[in-house]
C-alpha cells in the first residue's frame, strides 16, 4: 500500500473511534490498524449496530487500483432470540486484515477501548437517543440489556458514564492471547454457558470443525468505518441482533441467521446469508469516492441516492449524504425520510404509488470520502452524530 496524500482520516460515527482511528496513524499505524482500533471502540460507543458477538466485511484497494474483498460475518437486527445466533466472525475477520495490512503490534489497537469500557464515558447521545424509540424500547424490554443501559427504569442520558466491566476483560485477554481466545478458550466457553443458560439449542464441539473450507478473499456476502492514510486505503463494513447478552463476557450476540429468511432450520455449515451492505470504492482518473453505509435494507437506498447526488446532480459530498432519501419496501410501499417536502409525496400518490406513513424513525446512515487531487473530503452521516478526525 503506497497510496500517498497530504492529510489522513478515520471517519465513523461518534468523536470517540474517529479520535481512536486518527491516533493509530500518528503512532505509525496502517489504515487496517485504524480501522480495527475504531472497529473495536465502535462496540462500546454505537453496540446496538456491531461488536465482538457480530461480523464484518473488509473492502481493501492497493495503490494499484486493485480491490480485495474479505467476507466474514455481519450483523442484522431483525428478530430476538438465541436461536437466531450465528458463530461470531468479528475478530477472525481483523485478526486476517491485520496480518496482511496491520503495522502496529495487535495488543496496541485494543488499548483505547479497554480504557473506555473499564473507566466509562458519557453516554453517546444517539445511543441514548435511539434506546428512546418505541421498537426498540419493546424489542429489548425484559433482556439483560436494560441493565446495561437502564438506571432506575430510565434510559441512561449523556450525563450518565456507561461502562462495559465485563468487555474490558474480555477485550484484554483477546489483546495478548489473539483470536484464538474468543473461538477456543474460556471466553468461548463462558459464550456457550450464557447462550445454554437462554437456550438448549446451543453446543460446544470440542476439537470438531463443521467445516473444513476457510472463506476466501473473493467471497462478499453491517456500520461502517473508513480509514485513509499517507499509505493506504480502506473502506469498511455495516441492532442489537439477538438481544442475548453474555453477562459473563460482556458481548451482545448476533442474529445473524435471520438472514436466511427464516429458513434456520436448514441452513448448511459454511453457508453464508446475504447482505444489504455495499461498501463500495468509485475510481476515475481525476477522482476517488469511498462510500457505504448501515441500516440494514436501507443501506443500498441510502447509498445509491448519495452517490447520484454527488457524482450526477453535482452535489459535495456532505450534501448528498444529508439529502432525504426515499425508500421502497418489499411490498411496494413508497416511504419518505420525514422531513421529505410534501409536494414530492403528493406527486407520487398522484402517479399511482402507495405512500406509507413511516412508524419509526430511518436509521439509514452514510459515510463517504472524495479525494480529486490533493484535496480530501471526509463526511460522516449528521443522522448518527458522525464526525471525522484528520491530521
């Protein structure tokens, strides 16, 4: 990776992981360290949307113009329940990136994140924004969840510190024993007591592996964070999945089977679900775009609507995210982000189309980075309170 410009960024949704992200670069770091080290502070500050219990994809392109893909797992709010839960391929999926990519020692890219969880910060005020809405306040209601977020019965606010004990230890033990830790050791075990203790659907097979077949460079199959560095380029991956909380390790667990649209109970070992997320790399020879987004079946709307503002309609880059997007649903249903002026509804009613009251909030976010010569534009989505953090 030799791809050179004038300023770096790390661009995610909260100050903290673009700060993280920013710091790994100072300190020499690649922009796969960066990445990873936001990554892993994006599960304390946004952990309805990703964390250790979930999945990631990896889009990497070299000075070349070559793009790598690496597919491991993701993560999908859609229904609760421990029997909805996929093997978690988080860390399997940064411990590859950072041996191909990572400069700086595996150990060091955990150290903010331990800091945090252990200590506390403020709540993140999306976080506790969002903890406020009505589905979500349902879809946890009675979980273990609410005595991580909850005080007195009340959504904790951004005068409140949050911490994450449990995950700081867990977060350690990876940081000097590697992956191998979370897939074979005590935290694997403890894992599988907590989901047994929720379900008896739950096994561990000691020494046993369902299948052989590694995941390949080339198979794609849900947050995003980029990292842009004096040498390299990367774009990376996109609610609380199951709602199954492993008091004992401090991770939230996926869902990530619901993606098989239901079909669980035939799902083959190796098979792997689909997935909205698009993290995408637009190359001219004047100009680079690096864009993708989350919020599950939104993401191709939200991202497909950017980048026809930017690249046709000739908007800048943060104008094309902030724009309104309309949204189709699997039955045909025309919804519109509030806030959408009312003569653009009105106008697809005329035309025939069945326009539907939203009855929650768009979660739907995007972050992209333009770079056209020396100068670079780095925007995270004002819809999860996203800031960018260059030098």
């Amino acid at each position: 990776f030799t791809l050179k410009v004038i300023f770096s960024y790390t661009l995610i949704t909260e100050i903290y992981m673009s700060s993280v992200g920013r710091n790994m670069l100072l300190e020499g770091g690649s922009a796969v360290d960066a990445a990873i080290a936001a990554l892993l502070c994006t599960s304390l500050v946004n952990p309805q949307s990703m964390g250790l219990g979930g999945g990631a994809i990896f889009t990497i392109m070299d000075k070349t113009g070559m793009t790598i893909n690496y597919f491991v797992l993701y993560l999908f709010m859609r229904l609760p329940g421990s029997h909805w839960i996929g093997v978690p391929g988080e860390l399997r999926g940064y411990e590859k990136a950072h041996q191909l990519y990572g400069k700086l020692p595996w150990a060091k890219l955990f150290e903010p994140s331990i800091k945090l969880a252990r200590e506390g910060f403020p709540m993140p005020a999306y976080l506790s924004y969002f903890l406020k809405q009505d589905l979500i306040k349902k879809l946890i209601h009675g979980t273990e969840l609410c005595e991580l977020f909850y005080k007195d019965k009340t959504v904790l606010s951004p005068r409140d510190t949050l911490k994450f004990p449990q995950l700081a230890e867990t977060m350690k033990t990876i940081s000097k024993e590697g992956a191998d830790a979370f897939y074979t050791g005590k935290i694997a075990k403890d894992l599988i007591q907590d989901v047994q203790e929720r379900s008896t659907n739950c096994l561990y097979i000691n020494g046993s592996r369902c299948n052989q077949n590694r995941c390949s460079a080339s198979e794609i199959h849900s947050f995003h964070v980029f990292g842009f560095s004096r040498w390299n380029f990367i774009i990376r991956r996109s609610e609380f999945g199951s709602t199954v909380f492993s008091p004992k390790t401090g991770i939230i667990l996926n869902n990530e089977l619901v993606d098989f649209c239901g079909r669980a109970d035939s799902v083959t070992p190796g098979e792997q679900p689909p997935s909205s997320m698009a993290p995408t790399i637009l190359q001219s020879q004047k100009k680079t775009v690096v864009i993708g987004g989350s919020g599950g079946s939104f993401i191709t709307t939200a991202m497909a609507l950017s980048i026809m503002n930017h690249l046709w309609l000739g908007m800048n880059l943060n104008e094309s995210i902030a724009a309104k997007i309309v949204f189709v649903d699997s039955n045909n249903n025309v919804q519109f982000e509030h806030g959408y002026d009312s003569v653009s509804l009105l106008e697809c009613r005329s035309i025939g189309h069945i326009v539907k009251n939203n009855t929650y909030p768009f979660f739907n976010v995007v972050n992209g980075i333009s770079k056209e010569g020396q100068c670079i534009s780095a925007v995270s989505d004002a819809r999860k309170i996203g800031r960018s953090a260059g030098y």
